[in-house]
C-alpha cells in the first residue's frame, strides 16, 4: 500500500523559521500597553479577555493592529483547529514540534498540559496523557524526555520580555483517523499565547480532493462532502475512494469556487475554475500528474486567485520571508 | 532553466552509435506523448514548464483543454 505524507504548518505569532522569536503579549491590566502584542513574527497569537464592558470588542490594541485572534468567552479546551479529518480513510500521526509563548509561567505542567498552551490531539476523547503512562507520570521532572515515547519538553530554552516559552516534540506511531489542534485553557481569564506548530502525518495514497476549506463552515455540514472525501487543513491532503464522485460532490455543492481533483490512478489532476498557470510548481513536484485536464476555466480569475493564495499560505514553501 | 524540447536543428550531439536506436524525432510542429500506454503525436497549442516537468497543451479527445507530460522527444 502506498502511502502520502501531509504536512500542516501553523503560525499564530510565532513561526517556526525564527529561532527564538520575542514574542508576547502585554496582560497586565494595570500597564499603559494593555493589550498589545509585541514581535509577531507570523499570524495572530490568542488573547483571552471576557470583560466587554470595560475592553469592548475590538479595543484591544492587538485586535486593532490585527496581532491578536480575540476570544470574549473562556474555554476549558478551546479546539483551534482541527488538522485532519477523515472518514473511512486510515491516517498515522506520526510527528510533531509544537512551540508556545504564554503568559503562564508553567504552560506544561505534570500531566504535559496544563494552561495557556495548545497541544495536538487525536480526536475524540483522547486527553493529552495519551501518549504517556499515567498522567502523574514524570509530573515532577519538568523539562522531561521520554525515551519510549520519544517525547521530549523543554521549558524555557529561552526567554521572553513577558511570559515563558515552552517546546515539546514528539514522534512516533499513532492512528488517528482525526487531529486537532487544542488550546488548554483550564476557563483563565486574561490570559495570551502564542504558538507555531508542525504536525506530520501519513495516509492512504488515494484521489484528492484539493480545494483549501473551513472544517467548520465549508465541510462539516456537508455530509456530501465527508462521503467523498476526509479534510486537511492543507487543503491539499484530503483523500476520498473515487475521483468522479469528488468531482460530482464539488461541482454540487462548490460550483462557484475553484478547486482540483488529482487522480492518483489515472495520474491527472483536473482543474475546475482554474487554468494551469494557477498550478504552483510545487504542487507539479508533490503530485507530478502525467496529465492536467481543465474541467472549467474560470471566468472570474479572482476565484483561482484566490484558490492559490489559500493553497501557498496554507503550504508555506520557503523557510521564512 | 533548459528547455526540455529538443533542439529543432539535428545537431550531431549524441553519440556512440552502439547505444540503442534512438526514437525518430516527431515531426515538426508535433510532439510525441505518452497516453494510455501508447505513443500518440500530438500538436500542441503551447508548451509549459511547471516544476521538474514540461507539459504540452492541447484539445484531448474528450474535448477538454488537457496539458500532458512532454517526455525528451529523442
């Protein structure tokens, strides 16, 4: 059986091309700065703040400057993304390096996660300890290295203005049909992070449906769309049985937007409301179809404009800007 | 980047002669592809380079405007 790699990248503040990024956020209600989030590399960091009287909506410094990804409700595990889904298709987790800035001065705790930081999961219903013994396990050897899980921590390697960093990378073998990324949050208040992310998995080689989708909005409700084919925050690593029927599930439900499907049997990759120019070269070299055949053309170029954008900011290249 | 067409002038740039026969070279203006398991002469609209591969444009038999992977044409 052959099997593809997918790769999922995130940057929220921090990237993982800068080497020890300054990130942070000021929290303190009492200083000038209230609000604002200083040295953010990429993206947006996580600022927790549920006092709409007194902060209202879009005053913050960092969300005025678009810095900050604001939340007005606290969470106890806030799902901030969910980096693969698949139904009826097989996925091994297999890495991942995850790296926060967070106004917690302890982000990992004993049982690897505690406050003020995400943490990559399996889903559902498995809590963070899943790849250790016991959840007391190791709880007083923080920064810890497992060599039988291969997980290894590291608190502080360097430090911030405001706030503590923390590490973790684990690598091994987990099947895991679904993966999100989740803030542990423990429902603080006033409270920021920022995090970058790589997360490596492999699937079953299979067609592809490659359009980039919100899990939330674009694909969950759409039973259709599940049937045919899994979900990857990638938009590009998202295997279904058979190539007509996720060209008649996006042609029914997405007929404005534009989207590929690549026939990993036939080796074509079809275009509907794209041309060849929107192709990036690599994803040519990722998928390296013998043929491109286009479905549609599309006639507002804006839609596969927009299409590649997604594609590249989603499936960052290069090592940094 | 080199162009992965052949030189359109048949320099003689490719010896020894002992090699294997070399593949005619398709007829100008054409290119030869290769499509389900055949080689089929096609002529191309245009030609492309995208990643490691050139592609040649052209109106497939299922009337979609298809890119097909340009193989060195010998």
């Amino acid at each position: 059986m052959v099997f593809n790699t997918g790769i999922a990248q995130y940057y929220y503040g921090t990237a993982v091309y800068a080497i020890t990024p300054g990130t942070y956020c000021q929290n303190n209600t009492s200083a000038s700065d209230y609000g604002t989030c200083y040295n953010i590399v990429a993206g947006q960091a996580v600022f927790v703040q549920t006092d709409t009287t007194t902060y209202p909506t879009g005053s913050l410094p960092c969300e005025k400057n678009n810095t900050c990804i604001r939340y007005t409700t606290t969470a106890g595990l806030r799902t901030l993304s969910t980096v693969y889904s698949y139904s009826g298709k097989q996925a091994i987790l297999q890495y991942f390096w995850l790296r926060v800035h967070t106004s917690t001065t302890t982000p990992f705790g004993g049982n690897i996660s505690s406050v003020g930081s995400p943490f990559v999961r399996p889903d559902p219903g498995i809590n963070s300890y899943w790849f250790l013994p016991a959840q007391t396990y190791e709880q007083s050897s923080w920064p810890i290295y497992d060599p039988v899980t291969n997980l290894k921590a590291y608190q502080n390697p360097y430090t911030i203005s405001l706030g503590s960093v923390a590490i973790i990378r684990w690598q091994g073998t987990l099947f895991a049909p679904t993966v999100i990324l989740q803030g542990t949050e423990n429902n603080q208040n006033n409270i920021w992070y920022a995090y970058d992310s790589k997360i490596i998995w492999a699937y079953e080689s299979s067609p592809l449906a490659i359009i980039p989708l919100d899990f939330n909005n674009d694909y969950a409700p759409y039973r259709e769309l599940r049937n045919a084919f899994g979900y990857a925050v990638t938009g590009i690593d998202q295997p279904g049985w058979n190539a007509q029927d996720i060209i008649a599930a996006l042609q029914d439900i997405f007929p404005n937007r534009a989207w590929a499907v690549y026939d990993d049997v036939q080796k074509i990759l079809y275009l509907y409301n794209l041309t060849m120019d929107y192709v990036p070269d690599w994803l040519i070299n990722k998928l390296a179809p013998v043929g491109v055949k286009v479905l549609q053309s599309p006639s507002d170029s804006s839609t596969a404009q927009a299409w590649l954008n997604a594609l590249n900011s989603r499936n960052p290249q290069a090592g940094g800007p | 980047m080199s162009n992965a067409n052949p030189p359109s002038h048949g320099a003689q740039a490719n010896p020894p002669a002992q090699a294997s026969p070399a593949p005619t070279p398709p007829p100008q203006g054409k290119i030869r592809i290769r499509k389900k398991r055949q080689w089929v002469l096609i002529t191309p609209k245009s030609t492309k380079q995208k990643g490691m591969f050139t592609y040649a444009e052209f109106t497939d038999d299922d009337g979609l405007d298809t890119w097909w992977i340009v193989p060195p044409q010998g």
